[in-house]
C-alpha cells in the first residue's frame, strides 16, 4: 500500500505569520501532500534562542491552523531534551509512519547553510528536500551551490521551488509589537488574539 506525502515544516515560528501558511498551501498543491506537519523547534542549534516559551508558539501555530485539516502540528522536538536536530525528527517520524514519503520544506537562506547541518548526509535516508525561496535568497544560484554540497544522488532528491514573494518576517513582526505598532494582516486573526491576550513580545 502506498504511503502518504508529508510535508514537515521546521522553524521556531516566534510567531507564526501569513508568509509560513502561504509557503505550506502553495507547497503542498506543487507537490501533491496529503499533510504538512508544523514543527517548532525546542532549542534551535543554528540560532538564537526563541523570544517565547515553546508552549506560547505551538499554542499559536495551532491557532494559525485552525480550520485547516490538511495542517497538523507536532510538538517533538519541544519535547526533546537538548538542541532540536532535523535528523532526529525525521528519524523519530520516519519510525512512526514507515509507508509515508516525508519532504522537508527549507527556506533558501537555510537551503545555503543545509551542508553545515547535524548530520546533513543522513538527512536523504529519511526524506527529499524542498528549497523554496525567500526575499533576500533567489534560487537562481542555489542550484550550483547544492550541485557542488551534495553527490548527484542526494541532489536528485532536491526541489527548488519559486513561492509567493510574501516578505513577512517574525523578526519584523516583534519589532512593530515593541513599538507599539499594528500587526493586522501580517499574522492571522487567532494569533493576533493571542498575542494581545498573553501580552507577548512588548
């Protein structure tokens, strides 16, 4: 019996905003998945650490997903003890759901940094990989950039892959908060809720 396409969509998501749920749908329809998992990262080992507690942004990539039954979240590597490895997550649901092709979504500014990742070349045992792009990080010369990272058989198992030009940053959206600046149509409406009710990021 064939298994199903998973997508699994990393990140610290510190918040979650309408560029992630724009990257996922369109994503998702390109390469036909019948679920994209939302994986916030616990303890990111490639950068600083998250502004909130690890409940706050799974809290909030729930509510960002509500209603949408083609996406689901996982809270794993919040779980984990210690620094949040790709491989280990992809290992850990690999096990779980043996029949299903899982494709990792990267953004192409982590696209660049991918061979410098824990455990890079293991990555190919467990899943393909989706190098979709990002304002800042066109994917014109990513292409020579995997090509000279990887061996053909690994390169074989990445897609690039041209998204909406949505250039939305959480970074942004935590600078507008502390500046006491509206968030509106940058994040969805439950997460704006959230972040009002809990009083985050001021």
């Amino acid at each position: 019996m064939t298994g199903v396409r998973i997508g699994v969509f990393g990140g610290t998501f510190d918040p979650i905003h309408l560029g992630h749920l724009r990257v996922a749908e369109e994503v998702a329809e390109r390469f036909r998945l019948g679920r994209v998992i939302f994986v916030p990262a616990g303890i990111p080992p490639h950068r600083r650490q998250p502004e909130t507690s690890s409940q706050h942004r799974l809290n909030m990539v729930r509510c960002a997903i509500s209603g949408n039954t083609q996406f689901t979240t996982s809270p794993l590597e919040m779980q984990r003890p210690g620094k949040s490895y790709t491989v280990e997550t992809l290992q850990y649901l690999s096990r779980l759901h043996p029949k299903d092709v899982f494709y990792l979504i990267v953004g192409a500014d982590q696209m660049v940094k991918l061979r410098k990742w824990y455990q890079s070349e293991q990555l190919f045992h467990y899943c393909r990989i989706i190098g979709i792009s990002r304002p800042g990080t066109p994917l014109d010369h990513l292409q020579a950039r995997i090509t000279a990272d990887f061996p053909p058989e690994h390169v074989q198992n990445i897609f690039l892959f041209s998204v909406s030009a949505l250039d939305i940053s959480s970074t942004e959206i935590r600078r507008k908060i502390r500046e006491g600046r509206s968030i509106r149509y940058l994040v969805p409406q439950k997460v704006l809720q959230y972040i009002s009710l809990h009083k985050l990021y001021h």
